[in-house]
C-alpha cells in the first residue's frame, strides 16, 4: 500500500466484518443477502452466501459490495431452507477472494460452513499445533482454524466438538456455522463482537424461521422480532428440535468493544443489549458538559459524527445543522492515481455549506481522529467556507493503542493521539481547540440508564489488553515526538 493510500485507509478505523444465519425458510438465500445488505456498513471488500438444502452446502463468494454479487440469478443457484452469509473487511489473511467467507469444509465431522466476526489472538500456536496433527489449510483466515479444531476434537457429538474448539481459542469470536441441517451461532466469553437472535413467526402454523446477526438493524428488513443476544460464551443450536443452548465458558470477565457503541454499529441497531443511539447522543451531551466553548453552530462530520451532534446541540443549546454534505455515491472504487487529484479526495466526498458557516464560529463534531489527516482536511474546507473559528470536538477518548479484536486498526506510531499531546494534534489539524470525551464520559454513556451495565474493552484508548495473547512490542505506544 502506497502511502497516500495508507493515509485514506487508516484515517477510519474499520471493523472487519458482518454475520448472518437463517433457519427454516423457503427463500433462505434472499434472506440472507437482505440481511448482509444491512450490515453492508461493516464490511464492504467481499460478500459470501452458503446455504443448505438437508444434503448439500452450497456457497457463492465474491469480492465488491453485496449487491454487485448476490444478483437474482446468482440467488437462484442457492438452493435451501437454511443459510448463513458473511460481509468482509480483511484483518487477518489478505483481502483476496480465497479468504471470503463462509468457508466450507469437508472435515471428518461432516461437511461445515463457518462465518466469522472478529481475530483470534493466539492464531499461530493453534494453527502450529494443527499442522503437526496432520491438518492441511486452504485459506490464511481464521475461520479455517475453529473448523481445524473442531474435526480434530476428540469429543464425540458435534455439538461438544465445536464447544471444545471454542473453549481453546481467544480473542474476539461471533460466529455463524451450517451443517447440512443444523445452524450454530457463538460468541466468545469476553462478548467482544455483537451476535443476536431474531425470529420470524411463521404462517398458518408453520414452524417460525430463525435468523442470527452481527447487529439488529438486520431483523427489521426481514420484519423478525428480536428475542436476544446470543450471550459471550454461549453456543446455540437450532434444529429440527428447535433451539438448544450450552456455555463453554461463563468464567471470564466481559469486555464489548466499546467502539461498536462509538462507531461502527448503525444508530438504529440495538447491540450488548443496548441501542446505539442512546449511547452516542448521551456521547454528545456529555461532551458539550465536559468541553463546552462559545460557538454559533455545531456542524456534525457525517455521518458518523451526525448522533453525537445532535446530544452536544441539545446540551449546550447552540443550533445543530449539516454544513457539510455527504456525497454518498463515491464509493470504495474511487482511484486516486496523482497528487493534484487526491488533495481533492475529502473534497469529493464531503462538501461545504458557505451560506450555513460564513462569518460562523463553527465546532466540528466527529467520533474519532486515527491519523488527523483527515481531520485537517476537513477544518480547512470548513474555515475556508468563511468560518470564523472552527473548534473541534471528539465523542471519544483519544485511540493511542492498536486493536487485535477484530478491528482494522494502524500500529501505535500512525496513531496521532500515541505520538503527540493534545495542543499538538490541535496544532496539526489546524483547529482553534480540540477535545476529546473522557473515558469516563464515554464508559457512562454507554452504560447510563441500563439494570445491568456491560463490561467494555477500551484497550483502544487505555493500552490495557482484556486477553493476555498479545505481543508487548506491537502494542507499547511509540515515544513522544516533539
């Protein structure tokens, strides 16, 4: 990757994919793409549908968004009542179709489907061990390693073959599997990655459908009802029998990524049992009480600083409105092949309003800053439209620490906030002041108003790891630079 390429990429942190499982239903298939295109905001580099018919796995893959893949007449050649589909973005194993999901595998426990959410941790001593037990690899994903596990466990059912497999990995797991009639769904003990389960009631008496996704933005396209979230350390099976559940591990500590709530789950999905917008408006309220300033209009960097925006308006009082806009229609395509072109790349995407902020004394609300070079580029669109002061505001702690959860995120030294104090990122991104929410402020809002508070990972912002299966020299933040 060039370094101009580097910069885009790395200036938004991107979590790495989405999952989603279907039971019992004449248009499996369909289901299953309606869903993806859900949570097509959780990866958007490949898409994948496998589906079952009671005899055969059939799977479909293919690299770009989901609707330039799963057309009508490819959906057509998915037969099954069941199926589980799975939308990428690449951390571990390189973004090539060979690594799409699911992967299906003829294992010595029968043929198995798997989707994955999130990165396994302690990846390279299992796969070792694997390897000296004989197992061949067709693929450098995780994915590949549980189905290893599991047709190397020396338990008897499948069932206690897959608990077995999932109690000897760690790090971050929702996952989605399929056997010629049964449908598996998991997460891992510290409940990293959201998983839920819904269900569709079916007609005249027929048996309901049940459908499993990595947010439950998906259930409402499929009108299923929510009924609950599969919980950290739990494996639920569905079946003709219907649906069964057992806990591999209910020991460990919980730890949700806290930047789901931040970030990357759309606002109307309700995740860790708790919606997002709720939590990213009271974001925006405990923002403007912690780092209020005098200003005419808080302009939210879309989409994602849109919520947040909206708290902070409501709190301080000062008017919200959209003085930039979004053009939705540049794409992950867009090429930026020369210098003169890419300086206008934040330009393409994001425009601004002259009439709202000329003469204005403007703060930017956005969720985080990565590198900041984005960042500058947008305070200077915006000062350059006429505005008088242009004050920054983050509805997060600064991210100083790499994630291995599943989330694609730079090493310690092109993270702006691991190299630099708070008055030189201000500097360098060319505001009039900069704030960031506190951690504290950002662990409250995710957790105001709820009977049972979740637990959150915040190793991003704090350097403190939930798993121990981490190399020290890859997470130690690089040293200040003058």
């Amino acid at each position: 990757m060039q370094d101009h390429e580097a910069e885009e990429h790395f200036d938004k942190l991107r979590e790495e994919c989405g999952v989603m499982a279907i039971y019992n239903h004449d248009d499996a298939a369909r289901l299953t793409y309606w869903g993806l295109y859900s949570l097509q905001h959780r990866g958007q580099e490949s898409g994948g549908i496998a589906t079952a018919d009671g005899e055969e796995i059939h799977d479909l893959k293919g690299m770009g968004l989901v609707s330039e893949i799963f057309t009508d007449p490819v959906l057509e050649k998915l037969p099954g009542r069941m199926a589980i589909g799975h939308t990428r973005y690449s951390t571990t194993g390189d973004s090539a179709l060979l690594n799409a999901q699911p992967i299906k595998v003829e294992s010595t426990k029968g043929l198995i489907a798997i989707a994955h959410n999130g990165n396994l941790v302690n990846l390279g001593t299992a796969r070792e061990r694997l390897e000296r037990d004989g197992a061949i690899f067709q693929t450098t994903s995780d994915s590949e390693i549980i189905v290893q596990l599991i047709a190397h466990s020396k338990e008897t059912t499948l069932v206690d073959c897959i608990a077995d497999s999932l109690g000897q990995v760690d790090g971050a797991f929702s996952i989605v599997m399929m056997t010629r009639n049964r449908i598996f769904a998991a997460r891992d003990p510290h409940g990293f990655r959201p998983l839920s389960m819904g269900r569709i009631a079916g007609k005249d008496g027929a048996p309901d459908t049940f459908v499993f996704a990595s947010e439950t933005c998906a259930f409402d396209l499929l009108h299923a009802k929510y009924e609950r979230d599969v919980e950290p350390g739990e494996l639920v099976m569905v079946s003709e029998d219907g649906v069964t559940s057992r806990y591999f591990n209910r020991e460990t500590k919980q730890a949700s990524c806290i930047f789901e709530h931040v970030y990357f789950a759309r606002p109307d999905s309700r995740i860790f049992g708790r919606w997002v917008q709720k939590s990213r408006e009271e974001m925006g309220r405990t923002l403007a009480r912690e780092s209020g300033v005098p200003a005419d209009l808080i302009v939210p960097v879309p989409d994602s600083g849109v919520t947040a925006a909206i708290g902070y308006a409501n709190e301080s009082g000062i008017p919200f409105n959209f003085g930039l806009i979004r053009n939705h229609y540049v794409g992950r395509t867009f090429i930026q092949p020369e210098q003169r072109v890419r300086d206008f790349g934040v330009r393409m995407k994001l425009n601004p309003v002259r009439a709202l902020l000329e003469g204005k004394r403007v703060i930017l609300i956005d969720d985080s800053i990565i590198r900041g070079t984005t960042s500058r580029k947008i305070v200077r669109m915006v000062r350059a439209a006429g505005a008088t002061e242009v004050h920054m505001r983050i509805s997060c702690p600064p991210t100083i620490s790499p994630c291995f959860y599943g989330v694609d995120t730079p090493s310690s030294r092109d993270l702006i906030a691991a190299n630099n104090s708070l008055d030189e990122i201000c500097k360098y991104i060319e505001a009039d002041s900069l704030a960031y929410l506190s951690l504290e402020g950002v662990v409250h809002s995710c957790t105001t108003g709820d009977e049972k508070p979740n637990g959150y990972c915040t190793a991003c912002y704090t350097g403190k790891y939930p798993t121990q299966w981490v190399d020290v020299e890859d997470i130690l933040p690089a040293t200040t630079t003058a």
